[in-house]
C-alpha cells in the first residue's frame, strides 16, 4: 500500500468516525446533567451514568438514553426513553412522543404528563436500538481502527523490506 494509499484510508476511516460519532449527538460523561428551560439537545441525548432532569420548555429532538440512575422529565423529548436502571419520574409538564422503557426501577408518571407509545413491543424496539448503538458502534469502531492499523504496518514492513533489495 503506497503512502497516497494510506493518506486516503485514514481519511476515509477519519470521516467515517466522525460521522458515526457525531450521529449520539449528545453525550453526557458528567454525573449529573440538566437541561434547561429553552434549551435544545438535536438529537438522541446519551448519559451511561448520573441523573437527568429535563426543565419545562427543554426539548430533545431524538430519544433519551441512560443506563443507571435517575430521570426526571419535565420537557419535551421526540421519540423515546430508554432507562436500564433507576427511577424515570414524568413530570406534569413532560411530554413523550414515543414510548418509556425502565428495566429494573420505577416509573412515576404524574397527571398532566403524556406518553406516546406504551404498546408492548415499545420495550423491544428500543431494547434493539440501544444494544445496536452501545454494542455494535462501539465494536464496529474497533473493528475499523484495528484494519487501519494493521494495513498502515503492512505498508511499513512493505517499504523497510523493499529498501534492502
């Protein structure tokens, strides 16, 4: 693999991460996260750890995701919430278009608060989607960066062994 080759793979795998990446349009690393009253998360809002609270007048254009702790909605979320582990409280001002999941702790939804989709397959759509996003995208990540280096040393060894004939 020549060096305009190489130069253009990572590119290639470069751009690819960023659009991958870019596609959780938000993720939170910090332990606790509020969105304010006027504020707009454009996309899906991920938080693995720590508790959430969606002001009235805050809106998430895509679903909510989080693993452990505790989320209280009081704002406007698009799509879907997906909670593994904690307490989802759905506040007289929380409006959800699409469905609420919490496998293992509470759902408090108060009066006022509306909910979309509490079909029984709601629960498994968005099981798939986030095993898809938290497993897959991860590992196809890893995938990517091990081929990219396995062929930028390959080219190496190619030129260090052409240089002694």
């Amino acid at each position: 693999m020549n060096s305009h080759t190489r130069h253009r793979l990572f590119l290639f795998v470069y751009v690819g991460l960023v659009f991958t990446l870019s596609a959780c349009s938000k993720l939170v690393l910090s332990n606790n996260f509020t969105l304010e009253s006027g504020q707009v998360v454009n996309g899906d809002l991920w938080v693995p750890v720590g508790d959430i609270k969606l002001q009235p007048g805050s809106r998430v254009t895509g679903s909510v995701f989080q693993v452990c702790c505790n989320l209280d909605v009081n704002g406007r979320v698009n799509s879907n919430i997906f909670l593994l582990t904690g307490n989802l409280r759905l506040g007289p001002t929380a409006v959800v278009r699409g469905g609420a999941v919490v496998f293992s702790g509470n759902l408090d939804r108060l009066p006022g608060a509306s909910l979309g989709d509490v079909s029984p397959n709601a629960g498994e759509r968005l099981l798939i989607g986030f095993v898809g996003l938290f497993c897959v995208l991860p590992l196809a990540i890893i995938v990517l960066l091990v081929l990219l280096v396995i062929g930028l040393r390959r080219g190496r060894a190619r030129t260090v062994t052409s240089g002694f004939k």
